[in-house]
C-alpha cells in the first residue's frame, strides 16, 4: 500500500472536517485525481455508480483499522450515509505532521465539489472518466453518458 497515498485521502478528510458517503468520497477523489494526478494516484474503473477505485476502498478499510479513521453510519434506514472523520484530534494532528505543513493546492476543490450534491458528482465524475477514453468523439460520449447514466441525463 502506497503510504503517500493514503496520507493524502486522509488529509482530504482532515481539509474537509470529514466526507459524507463513500460514493461521494470516491468521486471527489477520482476528479481530484484528474486534476492532481501526482496526489491522488489511485485507479479507476467504470462502476455502477460511477468511477470506482478499489484501492481507495482499500486505503480507507485500513485507515479505519489502523484507528486513524471512523467510519459513522447513522441508523436511520435505508438513506443512511457513511460519514468519514479522523479518529480523533492525535489522528488529525498525526496526518498532519506525516504530511506537508502548507495547505495543499488541492483544497479549494475539494471544498468545491464536496459541496455537490452526489448525482452531480457521479455525472460529473463518469463525464470525467468517458471523456478520457472518448475524448476524439463527443457524440459517442454523449451516446455512452445516456446509455450508463440513463437517470443522470439532465445533468450532461
């Protein structure tokens, strides 16, 4: 496992004072990958709700069992969220001695789109992942958006 890596998921967690949803989680960290790839360099592939990382799952599970991270879900049904904070204030302060002591130039994004709600992030996320891919071609990429995200069609 990458240890800059997962440095840098749990400073975004830190930044964010926390992150709701795994969806929401995984892509924002995709996007910002895409715009700070040499950050965030986990994987992505084309998952039903989006781009999906496994390892990012990964990186997570461990933060989680190495106490640096809680995992809350609230027991209100079918709509509960994962919420995603730092263990406590020695965790918040460990990430932030293990990594640069400047505010990193990923932040103002991550503000950003952590502000979005989470079907616009998973439309903007798999326009982000198809336009990689299909980049020569934006009728195909429009064809291949609807078809995938057939619920997500307003937001193109």
């Amino acid at each position: 496992m990458d240890t800059k890596s997962l440095i840098t998921v749990a400073r975004l967690i830190v930044e964010l004072d926390g992150v709701e949803g795994r969806t929401r989680l995984q892509k924002m960290v995709h996007l910002l990958g895409e715009r700070f790839p040499n950050e965030f360099r986990q994987r992505f592939t084309l998952h039903y709700f989006g781009p999906f990382s496994r390892q990012l799952a990964d990186e997570v599970d461990f933060l989680g069992s190495a106490g640096l991270l809680a995992e809350d879900c609230p027991a209100d049904g079918e709509n509960a969220s994962y919420r995603y904070k730092l263990g406590s204030d020695a965790a918040r302060d460990r990430i932030r001695n293990a990594s640069s002591p400047e505010t990193p130039a990923w932040v103002g994004l991550a503000r950003r789109l952590n502000k979005e709600d989470k079907p616009t992030l998973e439309a903007l996320s798999t326009l982000v992942f198809l336009q990689r891919r299909l980049a020569n071609d934006p009728d195909r990429l429009r064809r291949e958006f609807e078809r995938i995200k057939p619920h997500l069609q307003d937001r193109f």
